[in-house]
C-alpha cells in the first residue's frame, strides 16, 4: 500500500534536494553559483593545506595566510605562490595543491558553459533547453555535457601524462616519482595552473623540446576553451560551419601567440639572464613556451625576474587579455579583445555594423565587453593602489603581480612571498575576483537588459 505524500511536505523536500538546489539555481542565480560553489572548494582545499601532513616536515602547519593563498591560487588555476611548491609542501600537500587545480579547471569550463547561456539571452527557458542551444548538441544529448567535459580533460591529461613520464625516466628518476612527475605537471599544464613540482623548476629544461612540446600543446588546448573544441570535434570535417566563437577565439589566440613570440624573443634576444646564453634552438623554444605562458599557464623556461620591463609591459597587457572563454586561462578573454578591435575597425572604416565571418555582431555584445575591461581595468587598478600603499616595491613589480592574480596566470617576478601578509590578502581577492569575475560580470549584465517602449531622443556627445 503506497502512502501518499502531503504536498507540502514534497514540495520541501525538492527544495532541500542538492540537485533541485543547484538546478534552480543555474536558471535563476549562475552568478551567484558560481560564487558559492569556487568559494566553498577553495574554503575546503584550503582547511587541508592546513594540516600539518600538508607541509614537507610534518610537524607544524603551515600558516593559514599561506594555505589560503596556496588554495585560492589552485583552485583559480593562477599559479602565484608565497613558498616554494616542490619543497614546501609534502605529496599530500603537493596532491591536494593539484587536484585543487584540476577541480577549478573543470568548474571553470563548466560553470561559465552555464553563465554563458544568460549572456546568450536564454535565460527564461529551461536548463536542457539553454545548454542545448549553446553546445550545439541536441536536446537529448544535453544530459552528456558534464561527461563531455570531464572526458576531454582527462583524454588531454592522459596523454599529456604519457608524453612527459618518459622524459622524466630518461633524467634518472625512479618510477614512482616520474609517473608522479608526469601527472601532476600534465594537470598543472592543462588547467593552465603554473604550478612546478620539480625542485630545480624549468628553467634547466628551457632547451628540451619533449619537455616544452607538451607545455606549448596542452596549454593551448586548456587556454581556447570546451567549447572550441567540441565544436573543433563535432565539425572537424567542416571548419566553414564551425561556430563564430570558435573562428574569433583561434583566429586571435593564434595572432596574438605568434606576436609575442616574436616580440619577447626579440626583446630578450641578447639578455644574458634569459634567452641571452642560449643557442639558437633554446632562443626560439623559449619563445614559443613565452607566446603561451603569458597569457594563460605562466609556466616560465626563462626567469621573468630578470626580463627587461619593456617585456614586462608586454606581458602586463598580453595577461589581462587571457585566453578563450570557458576555459581554464583568465583575463578578459580574446574574443572581448577581438570584439573591441572589430569595433574600431567598423569606426574607422564608418560601417554601420561590426562583422566577422559573415556574421554581424549586436551593440549588446559590444556594450558588454566595454564593461567587462572597464571593471577588469578597475580591479587591476584598485589592487595596485592597494599594493602601492602596503608595500614600499615600485610600479613595475606591483603592476606585473596585480594583472598576473587577476588574469590568473602565474607569472611573478619575484616579490610575492615578500609580500606582508595584507598584501596576500589583496591578490587573494583578486585571483578570486579574476577567476569568477568575468564570467559572474557577463552573467549579471546580461541578466539586468530592461526592454523600454519609450526611449529618449538620440543625442551625440562629443568624443576625443
């Protein structure tokens, strides 16, 4: 005999149900899931790396400054840290550091695929419905796009692993640790994490291809985002009928990589502390690794402590531009920038509309990526100020850590684990604010579109 539920009492019960919780809430609040979710892994990895089996000793814990700082920079997939990875902390510490990583990077991917319907202008449909329409798959399909993501991640993790462990056999390391070796360096590259595990860093790698070769590849793959490639997969045999998003990401990626690799070889050519003391091959390997790294996985082959601060510069504006959305590397993203310079192009040429592969792009987008650099630029700013204030170290070094926590790269140059502890606290809000931030931003403003049946007369303010 069935006993029948009193309504009241199921409606409750869907209410409490996670799964309902977090449905409800992908419809009706992404930006604040968002928020919730990074800020609970990052509150959980952090309540681990303060433990002392955490640290390489043992016996003291490490401070919680330092953990939270550890954790949020895992989490958010930057790579800055206060101490040392590789000897800091102890392979419980080193393995709760990369999953960290590995959590955050799938999380990005799929927490902005969900933010990105608001922008999408779905948000009065259903969940299935909305990620239907922006992954391109059909509706019964939909239920697969988590499975999709995490197989990806891991079929790139997996043979990123394959590539490095031989390598890291034929330097003389015993088994064990070289598969260690390979696994945590394959999820740190592919998340775009920057996080090192070997004691001596890269730097004495700079010259080895089968080294680098996996670096250059998987942080591409991690830095253009899920989906460009499931539209790459799904349509490999048709690349006129890849989407606009994935044209506008590859085109701009490959543009600005192939631009800074030539411009940061040539700035560093005949700096003995970098690229100087290198033959020719390491000169150009280098550079490919630093057309990459700085704008997503802030894996270095060459000290950027001792890099000239025209390179510097270079890379201040190269990391706040960042990698593809919904993907594991930070900034304001490539394709905002290729919108923006779209943007200028249709200005200067006076076409009333902006085009880009046979596609015309709305006012709205145009709006929206305006306000995503304004409030990118505002964060930056008001970190450095802060910093500027906190710490007696020059513009120059404030600059290049302020725009590498918020664009969640990693690079440093140096003056980080000097910082004072309210310093830390700065960057940690920043890589947080990096990390979530311009997907929570896109997902508010696309959300707050009020539709008028009056409008006020057109005027024309004068510009410049």
């Amino acid at each position: 005999m069935r006993i029948a539920v009193p309504t009241g009492w199921r409606a409750v019960a869907t209410r409490l149900n996670p799964r309902s919780y977090v449905d409800r809430a992908a419809r009706t609040s992404p930006a604040r899931l968002a928020l919730i979710v990074f800020a609970t892994i990052i509150a959980g990895i952090t309540s681990l790396l303060c433990l002392p089996i955490a640290t390489a000793n043992g016996l003291a814990a490490a401070p919680f400054v330092d953990a939270l700082f550890q954790a949020t920079s895992a989490v958010c997939v930057t790579g800055l840290t206060t101490v040392e990875t590789a000897t800091y902390w102890s392979t419980f510490g080193q393995a709760t550091i990369i999953m960290g990583s590995a959590i955050g990077g799938l999380g990005v991917m799929t927490l902005a695929s969900v933010l990105s319907l608001a922008v999408s202008r779905h948000v009065g449909l259903t969940q299935r419905l909305l990620t239907a329409s922006e992954t391109q798959s059909s509706l019964g399909d939909v239920g697969s796009l988590l499975r999709a993501v995490i197989g990806t991640s891991l079929g790139v993790e997996v043979l990123l692993t394959a590539a490095l462990l031989p390598r890291f056999l034929t330097l003389g390391l015993p088994l064990h640790k070289a598969a260690w070796y390979a696994v945590f360096m394959s999820l740190s590259i592919f998340n775009n994490a920057g996080f090192v595990i070997m004691p001596e860093g890269l730097e004495p790698h700079a010259t080895d291809w089968w080294m680098c070769l996996p670096i250059i590849i998987g942080t591409f793959l991690g830095a253009v985002g899920f989906p460009v490639i499931l539209d790459i997969v799904r349509r490999r045999h048709r690349p006129r009928t890849w989407s606009l998003h994935t044209k506008l990401t590859l085109t701009t990626y490959s543009t600005l990589s192939l631009l800074t690799a030539v411009s940061v070889g040539a700035f560093e050519w005949n700096n003995p502390h970098t690229l100087g003391g290198m033959p020719l091959h390491g000169k150009l390997l280098s550079a490919l690794v630093s057309s990459v790294n700085s704008r997503s996985s802030g894996l270095a082959t060459a000290p950027t402590s001792e890099m000239h601060q025209t390179t510097w510069f270079l890379q201040d504006i190269l990391m706040f531009i960042g990698g593809g959305s919904a993907s594991t590397a930070g900034g304001i993203k490539v394709t905002t920038f290729a919108v923006l310079v779209l943007a200028i192009i249709a200005e200067a040429r006076g076409d009333q509309d902006i085009e880009a592969y046979g596609r015309r792009i709305g006012l709205s987008t145009v709006r929206l990526c305006v306000s995503v650099v304004i409030i990118g630029a505002t964060a930056v700013g008001s970190a450095t100020l802060l910093l500027l204030q906190l710490t007696d170290l020059d513009l120059d070094h404030i600059l290049f850590e302020t725009v590498s926590a918020f664009a969640t790269v990693g690079l440093s140059t140096g003056v980080t684990p000097t910082l004072p502890d309210s310093a830390k606290y700065v960057l940690v809000a920043l890589m947080y604010i990096g990390r979530v931030g311009t997907m929570t931003m896109a997902s508010a403003l696309a959300l707050r579109e009020r539709r008028r049946v009056i409008r006020m007369p057109e005027g024309r303010p004068m510009i410049g």
